[in-house]
C-alpha cells in the first residue's frame, strides 16, 4: 500500500483507518482470504453496512468488477493490485494474460502426497494416502503415476523409497503455502509466542497450525527460535492477544491463511506432546529454509535429520 500512496493510520483488521493520497480518511473491516469470495460470499460482503477491504491472492472477474465500481475495496498479489474507492492506485506489474501463464494453478495436492508418504509409518493404501494427503483417491491415483522416482509398491501398498530425495525435490519445487500473510511484534520468547498466538487463535476456531523456528525447536532442538509461523483457516487480529502490528523486518510472529490447505491434513500425521498443533514437518523445514537467520542451514540440517531417521512423527 505503500507504492500506492495509501497509509494505514489506525484501528485493527476490525477498523482499519486508510488514509488516501487526497488525504481523504475511510475506515474498512479487513477481511483476509487464501482464495476469493464465492459469489454468495461476496453478496453477503457487499450487504454489509462496514466496508470491507478484501485482501487475496488471486481475484474474479466479479470480484475486481465490484472493486472498480466501490462496491468493496480490493488488494490481491497476483496481480499486484491495489483498488480503493473504486480507483485503480496500482497499477499491475505484469498484464493478467501473464499472469495466467506464470501462475497457474499449483499441484498442492501432488506435494501433499509427496509429504505424506515421507511421513508414512509403512505401507499405505491410495485411500489411505488420499486421507493423509487431504486429496481424493483419484487424485492420488493420478500422482502415484508421476512419482515413480520416489515411491515402491508390494503387497501392502505404496512407501517412499528416499526420503531424502522426497525433501530434495520439494525444497526444490514447494513455493510455499502462499495466501495471505500478516505481520505481528511481542516481547515473549517465540515459543511463548507461538503458544499464546495458537491458543488465542484455537478459540476463535482459526485452526492454527505452528511452524517455522518455533515448530523445528518441537521436532529437532538445536537452536532458539527468534520468530514464530503461524498458518490459520482465516484471519485473526492478534492485537487483543497482546501483539501489536509490524513490518515484515520488525516481526516475531508471522501469521498467514494459506492458499495451500493441505497443510491441515498432513499436519494430523504428527503427534505431539506438547499441546501445541504443529504443521508437518516438511512443511516446518521450508519454512525454516525461508527465514533470514544465520545458522538457518545447520538448524535446517538438524530437522532434515529428524525427518529422514523418522523420528518427527
């Protein structure tokens, strides 16, 4: 929003203050979506008497038709766009045919199974696979066909071969969950961070799952963690959970509804004790590769240790 010339000046993801570059003030309720509102969804929004600022990855048609005419204000990644007051204030960086040819739709499922049998105890059946994978069992059917380089089959059914080269292609492949991402500062330490954000989020029914630093310190101690990731079902406004807003740079904790949702079915394949829902472990791994840290490597090698000796689960 800073490129284009709009300023947060105040309130919560409930009322947010924007100030616009005619120093004009309006006050939108945020709602953040991995994927965008349905078209019932986004009658119910426009019925609304707050406006609603609609932050997503990807827009509709209908969905920027009803931004262009003030109806809702919009901002989206793919395009990067932002549409505020029925006023296009940035324009996108690549034309939407681009757009379609660079980011199509990613194979969350074919990396969810891929994660899955990494993690299997043994042998598992495509039905099996499926509800591990959180796809269907057609689909399962369909991928098993391309992972020969990584998979066997016998009598009891299908189990990764290399774990290792499993980790190897999707640290190489997986962009990452992707969707809608917010930035939040706390004094704890991110582990207490990450407890309180899980809990605070649990009770809204959000659905947490933690990952990043905080979740590898569960699965493989080696290092403290100095931030915490945290994927949710939909947005929450942490500020009554006593964190405050932050930059990308400043924050501690990161909280994202992800347009990959997967991660909750593959999340359920790891047991642990802590009361604490964890992401996967291939999904923590990522996550920890993407941080800024100086001994990201080591603390990476140590969970890919973890991982491929099976003891993560």
């Amino acid at each position: 929003m800073r490129e284009a010339d709009v300023r947060i000046t105040g309130g919560n993801l409930d009322a947010l203050s924007l100030t616009l570059p005619d120093s004009s003030v309006r006050e939108v309720k945020v709602q953040l979506a991995a994927t965008p509102p349905t078209p019932s969804k986004l009658r119910a929004i426009l019925e609304r008497e707050t406006r609603t600022l609609i932050v997503t990855f990807r827009p509709t048609e209908r969905l920027t038709e009803a931004a262009l005419q003030d109806k809702v204000d919009l901002i989206t990644i793919a395009p990067v766009s932002v549409i505020i007051g029925g006023v296009q204030r940035l324009e996108p960086r690549h034309k939407p045919e681009a757009v379609e040819k660079t980011h199509g739709r990613a194979p969350w499922g074919r990396w969810a199974l891929l994660r899955a049998l990494a993690l299997a105890d043994g042998p598992q059946t495509q039905q099996e696979l499926a509800a591990a994978a959180g796809i269907s069992q057609p689909a399962v059917n369909k991928h098993l066909k391309t992972l020969g380089a990584f998979v066997d089959r016998d009598q009891w059914g299908w189990h990764a071969h290399d774990v290792d080269a499993i980790i190897t292609s999707l640290l190489a492949s997986y962009p990452g969950p992707r969707g809608v991402t917010s930035y939040w500062y706390g004094l704890d330490s991110a582990a207490e961070q990450a407890k309180k954000a899980a809990e605070y989020a649990t009770a809204l029914g959000a659905s947490p799952l933690v990952s990043g630093d905080a979740a590898a310190d569960f699965y493989a101690p080696w290092r403290l963690p100095d931030s915490a990731v945290v994927y949710v079902h939909e947005a929450v406004d942490f500020t009554d959970a006593g964190f405050a807003p932050a930059t990308p740079e400043e924050a501690t904790l990161i909280t994202t509804v992800p347009e990959d949702f997967t991660l909750w079915a593959t999340a359920s394949l790891v047991h642990h004790s802590d009361g604490i829902p964890l992401a996967d472990p291939l999904i923590t791994l990522r996550d920890v590769m993407a941080g800024d840290a100086v001994d990201i490597q080591e603390a990476a090698d140590q969970l890919r240790k973890v991982i491929v000796a099976r003891a993560a689960r």
